[in-house]
C-alpha cells in the first residue's frame, strides 16, 4: 500500500467501473434480479471475450492461461 491519497492504489478499479458504467445495461434493469443477471452477464463478458490493452491484447482469462503454460 501506498501512501494515503494516492491515487493509483484505486486506478483499476476505477477503469474497470467506468467500462462497466458504459457498456453494461444496468439502467434498464426494473429488479434485483435483473440487475444481478445483467452483472454476471457483463463479467463473463469482460473475463472471456474483452481484450485487454495491457494483458497482451488478450481477454484475462486467455492471460491467465498464457502465464500458467509459461510456468
């Protein structure tokens, strides 16, 4: 940990609620229900199908699987 008031220690989250803000559909959902399918659908979506800049142009789950076969 960094010292208090450092903003990088909450970068990626950050980034990560941001693209969540932007491309999921949560201001549609009417229930809690809804809102939580939508949440599960959205990771999914950003685990296995969303490339990532910084991981290689790879989705996490693809890196992941790249840093285990390395080991």
């Amino acid at each position: 940990m960094s010292r208090r008031g450092n903003c990088w220690d909450n970068a990626p989250q950050e980034s990560f609620f941001g693209h969540f803000k932007d491309e999921a559909n949560i201001k549609e959902c009417q229930t809690l229900v809804e809102l939580k399918k939508e949440i599960k659908k959205y990771m999914i979506y950003y685990n296995r199908y969303r490339y990532q800049w910084d991981l290689k142009k790879m989705t996490p789950v693809q890196y992941r699987n790249h840093l285990n076969n390395l080991v």
